[in-house]
C-alpha cells in the first residue's frame, strides 16, 4: 500500500515582481530597429523628417519677416510674412465686428473657454451644471452680447461677424445642435411607429445625399424665395439652420450604430423592471449607445468644425475667409502673404481639432473605467 | 379562485406560422413554486415570457395579480411593477455600478426616494451575499455574482412574483450552487416563483408543482415527487433519463 499523497503545505510567496529593465538602446531596438523591415522604415522616415522640416521651419520662422507694418517688409525676403497675420489680427478675430462692441465678443470667448476648461479639468466638482449651463444660458447670453438690440448694447448686423467668431458661432451652434437632434432622428429610425420611421428615414437619406455647398446655397438663395412674405430670417441663421440639419443627419446614422450594438437584453432588462420607452432610452440605451460611439461622434464633429470653411461659398468671411480676402488684398499681395495665412488658418484649426479629440480621449478613458476587471 | 395570483387560460402563440404555444393552462397560487422544464425549443422562455408580456400571445387570458393582460401599456406597466424577472444572461447595466443597478428602477419607476431606495438596494444584496461588491461594476463581478446581483435588482421593486429563465445556465459549475442556495432562500420566504430551469435538485427541494413542456404544450404536471419516481409520458422519462443518466 503506497501512503497516501499529501498535498505541499502553501509556501508564503514573498516575491515583488521584477522590474523589468530597458534602458535606451533596449528601447531603440524594441521600437525602431527591431527587424531588418523595420529598420528600413524608420531610416525612410528619418530621411523624409530631415529633407521636409528644416526648410518648412526655416521658411516659417528664420527667414520669417517678423517686423513691419506693410508689405514692402516682406517683398524682399524668401521667407513667411508674420506682419500680415498681426496687422489683421483684429479682423481675424472678429472679423469686421464695430470696434467699440468686441469687448462683448471677448466676454463670449472668456466664459466659452472657461466653461470648456472647466469641464476638462477633472478635479473640479459640479460638472453637470456647468455643462447645463454651457447649454443653455450660455447661447442665451452669447445671442444677446453678440447681436446686441437687447439692454441698451448697440445691434451689430450677422453681416459683420467674421473671422474666428464666424467659425466659432457656425461649429458650436451645429455640433451643438446636431447632436439632440441626432439622437432624436436615430430613435426615429427605429421607432415601432411606421410613421415616425418613414419621416426619419426620409429626412436622413436626403440630406445626407446632398452636398453640404448646395444646400448652403439653398439656405441662401431659395429658401428665401419659399418663406411666406413678411417672414425674414437673417441669412446667417438661415446657414445655421442649413449646417445643424445636415449635421444632424450624418449624427443619426452614427447613433443608430450605437443604438444597434446594444444587446437585446439590455431593452429585456429595461422593461422587466417596468421601465416606459422614454425612461429606458434616457438611462439605460442612451448612455450605453452614445459611449460606444463617442470616438465616431467626436470624429463627426471635427470634421463639422473644418466644414464650417464652407460658408465663406455664400459671401461669409469665416476665418479661412477672412484670411483669404486680407491676402488678395492690394495693401498685402506678396508671394508669401498667402501662404503664411493658410499656414496660420491651419494651425487654428489643427489646434482646436486636436483638443476635440484629446478630450474625447480622456473622456473614452474615464468612461471606461467600469470595464476594467 | 383568489389566490391563483397567475391564471393563464387556453393561451396560444404563433411564430409566423409555427406554434409555440399551444393551449396553454397554467394556474399559480400565491407562494406557489413552479419549475418548468422541457427540451430546447419546447417553448419555456416563451411562456414565462409572455407572463410579464416581454412576448405577446395571441390567443386566450392571462391574468396576473388580477390584471388581464392586454394591448394597454398601462395593464403592462402595473403587471411588470409585480413581477420580477431573472435572465440567463443577468442582462445588468454594464454602465452601471451594481447599486444603481440596484436602485434605478425603484427611483425612476416606483418613486422611491433615493436613501430609502439605496437602504432597501443594500439590504437586498446583504441577503445575496455581496453587499461588498456593490460600487463596483458588473464587468468587474464573476458570473455567479452577477446573477446574484440581478436576483437583487429584481427583488429591489419589491415584487410579488418572480420568473426565472434558466438563471443558471450560463454559469460554471462551481457558481451554479451558490445562486441555487438564495434561491432556495427566496422560496422559503415565501416568494412565488416560476423557474424554467434543468436543475432536478432545485426542483426536488423547493418545487411544489413540475411542469413538463414538449413542443408548445405543457403535457405533464405534477409534485416532484411523482413526476420523478413515476412519469407518465414516454417523453417525460425520456428527457429524465438524458438530464438524470449521466
Ligand atoms: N423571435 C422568434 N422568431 C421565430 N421563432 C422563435 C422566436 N423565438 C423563439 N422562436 C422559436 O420558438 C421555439 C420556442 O422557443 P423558446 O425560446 O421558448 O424555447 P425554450 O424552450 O426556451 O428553449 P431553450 O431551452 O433552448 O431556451 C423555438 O423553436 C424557437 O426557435
Ligand atoms: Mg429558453
């Protein structure tokens, strides 16, 4: 008879895990040369990196003209025009706004950027009523400074706004509004209700199949002849209009995606628990849709922000407009006007653009907090 | 008879053209347990399902807690306010912690106020033995703790009748008894209970009536006792002798 087999008494572990050491020729090899296909990639773009950067730095910043009030300082130098983008800072900023009234477009830039600031950084409480009131006071107060008629401040016509204000107003107002009205358009599309579903359809399918320049232009030169006399909307807001709708479609159809990835259990759970349909959609399916998709929204929205340069086709100067204009302008027509306003226009842009979607990195990283096991 | 709380008369149901359910009677008293077993695609789910009208039948009555259920959202919404229901698959709200799991529907649904809503959410995982779990996540949980949350979220609007849809069979063996036992704990207090569910143990301990469904109709009834040790159709001893043989 074998005795019989005792299981080892558990022997205390006291080990902490090894620190795994790399070091920088560790790292080299691991990332850059780590295979012969490798290798050749990163001396390719090694190569391309030092044949394209140095001239674009030199051409930006060491040949730069950097002092000047015309353009007869940068007609002899090779290299970009910086006195052009300060002395049309102003109009690049608010476009041509009354100069006694930018003060209001300033108020609206500070509580904007603070507001945003505020629901970035991740310590500071109350985050749900600063977004609240981002919502809705803010485009409140923002309509009011910016347009003026209201408490004494003096109007300032939408044909004056431009610049950076322009693109501002056109990208908020449409990512703003896009999104509820996204979301409505995508429950529409898959509503029991044939009608409902129909109208949704229909309404997504056209305006997604139009491109954005013509509907722009129907905002501005039909859409006019079909109002009923007496009824005016200011042409800009007749644009808004035309860029949340268009908007909203292409919106709908990244919802839906979220709303389609929810699994049926989700809705079985909802409702055996006695949840209504709007109840459920608001705490459980939306929730759950809009985070699955939040990476394509975000996409959406900046290619919404780039989008707004479209207006400039129906006589706006956004801030590509603005730029454009002050570069064919006689007092600046010079070789390298232009291309230092591009230049700058799309810094602007990539910076506004990149902060989208860090943020919406961050936010996909706080989000997902609950997936970790 | 006013203590069957769920009374289903003739009740029948169509998939295009198949029948899933045929000729359904079904009468459970208050604090009755019934376990309903069958073959794959006898039609189980459907029938609980139809009980709380996740699924629509087409034909003849059914009444629970004294409601009839029919067309109108409101009979549906105050029959689902009374009964509670648990899924294979937890069906939890990943987005959700277990508490508001827990807690979402009694303050949305029923009204609660949120302190006695959380005290009651807490109380409720107490007795499913993972008060300790309830700020974390579903996806941070094991499947048994899962369940067990479910069962908890479920029991939080204070149902009079629970349904149980095969709550066990997406778990592994070493989790099943551990969601088995508070279910045998829920039946001694009392609960009515309607479980589809292949564990004969379970049935043998708590179960008061068996019902065997084969191909949308219920075609055998009885104590556990009797359906056990001398069924009387070929397809209940068949069925036994698979689930029980090995
Ligand atoms: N939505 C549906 N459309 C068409 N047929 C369906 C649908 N749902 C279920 N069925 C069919 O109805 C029958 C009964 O389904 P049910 O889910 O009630 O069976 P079950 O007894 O619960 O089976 P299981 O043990 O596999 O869960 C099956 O044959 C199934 O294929
Ligand atoms: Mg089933």
């Amino acid at each position: 008879m074998t005795p019989p087999v005792t299981a080892a008494p558990p022997t205390a572990f006291h080990r902490k895990r090894p620190v795994k050491k790399i070091g920088v020729l560790g790292w080299l090899h691991a990332n850059l040369f780590s295979s012969l296909f490798n290798t050749v990639l990163t001396l390719l773009v090694l190569g391309l990196l030092v044949w394209a950067v140095p001239p674009i730095l030199d051409w930006a910043f060491i040949d730069a003209v950097w002092h000047g009030t015309t353009r007869e300082a940068c007609e002899t130098v090779g290299g970009a025009c910086w006195p052009f983008i300060f002395q049309r800072f102003g109009q690049i900023v608010y476009g041509f706004y009354d100069e006694a009234a930018r003060w209001r477009v300033d108020v609206v830039y500070v509580f904007g950027a603070v507001g945003l600031a505020w629901l970035m950084i991740p310590s500071l409480p109350r985050k749900g009523w600063v977004g609240a009131a981002l919502l809705t006071l803010y485009p409140l107060v923002s309509f009011v400074l910016l347009s003026g008629g209201w408490f004494g401040l003096p109007v300032v016509s939408t044909e004056k706004w431009g610049g950076l204000l322009l693109t501002l107003v056109v990208a908020a107002v449409g990512i703003v509004a896009s999104l509820p009205l996204g979301v409505l358009l995508a429950l529409g599309r898959r509503s029991t209700l044939p009608v409902v579903r129909i109208l949704s359809v229909v309404f997504i399918e056209v305006w997604r199949g139009v491109p954005m320049i013509t509907v722009l232009f129907m905002a501005s030169s039909m859409l006019p002849l079909f109002l009923p006399d007496g009824l005016e909307l200011d042409k800009l807001v007749r644009a808004l209009i035309a860029v949340a709708l268009f908007n909203a479609a292409y919106m709908a159809e990244v919802i839906r995606g979220g709303l389609q990835a929810l699994p049926r259990g989700q809705y079985e759970g909802a409702a055996a628990l006695g949840f209504g349909y709007w109840q459920s959609t608001a705490l459980i399916v939306l929730p759950q849709a809009l985070r699955t998709v939040l990476p394509d929204i975000v996409n959406n929205m900046i290619s919404m922000f780039k989008d707004t340069s479209l207006v400039s086709i129906i006589g706006f100067f956004d801030l590509l407009g603005v730029i454009q204009a002050g570069a064919t302008d006689v007092d600046w027509t010079g070789p390298n006007t232009a291309l230092t306003g591009y230049l700058f226009a799309g810094a602007l842009y990539w910076v506004f653009c990149f902060s989208m979607s860090r943020y919406s990195a961050s936010l996909e990283r706080q989000l997902s907090q609950g997936d970790r096991r | 008879m006013s203590d069957a709380i769920i009374q289903l008369d003739n009740v029948c149901k169509w998939y295009g053209d198949f029948a899933v359910l045929k000729n359904i009677n079904l009468t459970v008293k208050r604090g009755e347990k019934i376990v309903i077993a069958g073959p794959s695609g006898s039609g189980k789910s459907t029938l609980v399902r139809c009980i709380n009208r996740l699924e629509e039948h087409d034909e003849g009555d059914i009444v629970v807690n004294g409601t009839t259920l029919t067309r109108d959202v409101r009979d549906i919404d105050t029959v689902r306010r009374e009964v509670g229901m648990v899924f294979q698959q937890f069906n939890l709200f990943p987005h959700l912690s277990i508490l508001h799991n827990c807690t979402l529907a009694p303050l949305w649904v029923r009204k609660t106020p949120k302190k006695e809503a959380e005290a009651l959410a807490m109380h409720y995982l107490e007795e499913m033995r993972i008060a300790d779990q309830a700020h974390k996540h579903p996806a941070q949980l094991s499947g048994g703790q899962q369940q067990r949350a479910a069962i908890a979220r479920a029991l939080c609007m204070n149902p009079k009748i629970m349904l149980f849809d095969e709550p066990t069979s997406a778990l592994d063996p070493e989790m099943i008894g551990e969601v088995l036992e508070v279910m045998v704990d829920l039946a001694r207090k009392g609960m009515t209970m309607v479980c589809v569910t292949h564990e004969m143990g379970f049935a043998r301990e708590v179960a008061d009536r068996v019902c065997f469904m084969d191909a949308g109709e219920i075609i055998e009834e009885a104590d556990p006792e009797t359906f056990f040790t001398s069924p009387k159709r070929e397809r209940t001893k068949l069925f036994l002798s698979q689930i029980l043989g090995h």
